[in-house]
C-alpha cells in the first residue's frame, strides 16, 4: 500500500539505526509526544534497536488519556440523564471518571452511543427533536476542525437540542509546560505529525528559540519514527536546535488554513486542566460565547466538582516522561486494560496500554515466556 509499505521496509529500517548508532557519541533524552507514535515504538521495538544511552520516554498525546477525571464525571452525569442521547468516540466509554464510566451508564439504560463523526451526532440531533443530543468533543487540534465545523453546521441550521462537552487540548503549550519543570530531562521532542498536519509547525518555532530545544516533526510509521530520531540525534551531536519536518508527505510550515479558520470561527483559547499533568496555562479549546447555546457545559449548568484520582496510578509521571509504565506498582496487576485503574491504560493510545500489549513480557519471569 502507497505510503505505509515503504515506511516499514526493513532495509530502511535498519539503514536508519545504523546511522543513528554512527551519529551517537553520547547519552540523549528524546520524547516523542503523541500515542499513535509511541504505539508504534513498541510494536516495533524501536526503542530496543537503539544504540545505549539513546532513550525514548512517552510524553502526554493522548487526548483520552489528559481529558480531566471532572470532565468524566460531567459527562457521566449529562449522559445519565433521561431526556439526553449522549455521543462519544468509543474510547472514551471506559474511561474512569471518580465513581463510574459512560459504559457503565449505558449498561443502566442510558441513551449512549458511539459514533466515528460528529456528524452523526448532527444526524441523530435532527432525527430526534425531542431529545437533547450531546457530542463529547475530545481530541487534540487534529480533530478539531471536524467538531468546529458541526458546531458550526449546527447554529447555521438552528438545531436547538445539539450541543458539545468539549475537552480539546493543544500541544505546544503542553511542551513549553514541560520543558519549565526542573524535573525536566528531555532534549528533544518528536512533533505529532497529526497535529501538524492542521496546524503546521511554525507554532514550534518559539519553543526552540526561547529553550534551544530541537524539534522534528514525525509520522507514525517505523521509517517515520527512525527517521525523525536520527534527525534529532543529528542536531543534538551538531549543537543545533531548529524545527525540522520528517513528515514532508503531509505537513506543511501553514498546515491547513481553512481548517484552521473554521476553527477560529468556533473555539477561543484558554486555560485547561489536563489529567495527571494539571493546569496548563492556554492549552486548550472552548466554544467561543457566541456559541453558549450548543455548550453543553452551560446549558447543563454542571459545576466543577474537583476529583481525586486512584492514589495507586502514577500516571502523572509517566505522562511527563518523569518513569515509565512497567515502573507503576499496579501495572499488569491491578491495573489491566480490562480493569484500568488510570487512563493511560484505557486508550489505545495510552502509554500503559502499548506497554501492556507489546512489553508484558518484560514483566513476566524469563522462564514463562512462551
Ligand atoms: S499502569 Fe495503570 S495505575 Fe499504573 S500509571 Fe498506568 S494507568 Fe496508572
């Protein structure tokens, strides 16, 4: 296949860690931010054909896994009521809020469905005038453009029972909040191509200037992650900190201008809470007041009730790249996919997951691997 074939090919592959290995004269950090590339990491090995002292830690890019345990809990609460149809991507359903998830609510008998689009939650909206059709708009700025453009086609046609609970993060402020911690360790940071895509990449441009930090943006095929890897690794032993772009197959400096615009018709920025990370000076999206009569947080009138999350779960940690998931107590053992006790175990793009997935059997005796 086009696009995907070439980008795991095992000569490439092994042609690019070689050179990694040739440029390498020293211990470097390097975080790649998004899950979709740190799934890839593991199902490959990626990490694992490095040379020693070349380390990958996982960084917070994964939308289910930073949504706030109090939006959860919101969202359980509008989902549970009786005249709501709540819509969602599936895998927020088993997300644990602080006393249940929205799969729970559907086993009880609430209305919730999942959908790949928002645009099914418009379609069920005008189908059904009497109920109240709520979208749980989660996601980094690669889904925003399609939530914005429902919420858009929504006041446009006057549907007056559709609304949005939105959690919309963004990333470059997410790495300038990492990149102030003292704890700090990371030297180079992996772009989401995803992202980028939207947005472009110029919005990196500052981060590298005011902290000298080299910035790649990557795709998420093995060839992309290697490629983007030696390219940092090659301005880090040069001393050069730029933005470079990896993943010239889809990103542009501009991104996408007419998303973009759609985007800035709906969504204003401001100060977001991201789970196991905290507070994060304008991170995130919110319905501009033009549009309060599709906010589904308005219109619910739901106050913040702050919650706590399982004091076993470090997952604040592993999300900064401060320790990685096999270093958490319960990993494997208490917290499983199928009774996650924190995010990053739920989402198949949490780090806990693809750890679970690829990397189990760095947990078991050697004698039990089969
Ligand atoms: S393994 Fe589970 S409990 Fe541990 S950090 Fe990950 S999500 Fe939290």
């Amino acid at each position: 296949m086009k696009y995907v074939d070439e980008y795991r090919d095992p000569k490439l592959a092994r042609a690019l860690v070689a050179d990694i290995a040739r440029r390498t004269s020293r211990d470097w950090v390097l975080m790649e931010i998004c899950g979709g590339q740190t799934h890839t990491i593991m199902r490959y090995g990626i990490d694992e054909l490095l040379p020693p002292g070349l380390e990958l830690v996982h960084g917070p890019g994964c939308p289910v896994c930073v949504t706030p345990i109090e939006t959860i809990d919101k969202a359980v609460e509008i989902a549970s009521r009786p005249d709501v149809t709540f819509v969602s991507y599936g895998d927020m359903l088993r997300v644990p809020g602080s006393h249940t998830d929205l799969l729970r609510v559907k086993a009880r008998g609430g209305d919730v469905r999942i959908v790949y689009s928002p645009m099914e939650a418009l379609v069920l909206a005008r189908a059904n005038p009497d109920r109240q059709v709520v979208f749980f708009a989660v996601g980094f700025e690669t889904t925003a453009p399609a939530n914005a453009m429902a919420v858009w086609q929504a006041h446009r046609e006057g549907l007056t029972n559709f609304s949005m609970l939105v959690s919309h993060v963004l990333v470059p402020p997410a790495i300038r909040l990492l990149l102030e911690q003292s704890t700090n360790r990371v030297q180079g940071f992996i772009a989401p191509g995803h992202v980028c895509t939207v947005m472009g990449y110029r919005e990196y441009e500052d981060l590298v200037r005011d902290y000298r930090v080299p910035i790649v943006v990557g795709g998420f095929e093995p060839v992309d992650l290697l490629e983007a890897i030696r390219m940092l690794v090659a301005q880090l032993e040069e001393g050069r900190a730029e933005v470079e772009n990896q993943y010239v197959r889809s990103v542009t400096a501009e991104g996408n201008l007419p998303a973009q615009r759609v985007m800035e018709q709906v969504f204003e920025v401001g100060d977001m809470k991201w789970r196991g990370v905290g507070l994060i000076p304008q991170s995130g999206f919110r319905l501009r007041p033009a549009l309060a009569a599709h906010d589904a947080d308005r219109i619910f009138g739901l106050s913040t009730v702050s919650a706590d999350e399982s004091p076993e779960c470090i997952a604040a940690q592993v999300l900064q790249g401060l320790k990685k998931p096999v270093d958490c107590p319960a990993f494997g053992t208490r917290c499983t996919p199928e009774q996650p006790l924190g995010a990053p175990m739920v989402s198949s793009e949490g780090a806990c997951a693809a750890y679970f997935q690829y990397r189990r059997h760095a947990m078991e005796p050697a004698g039990s691997r089969r």
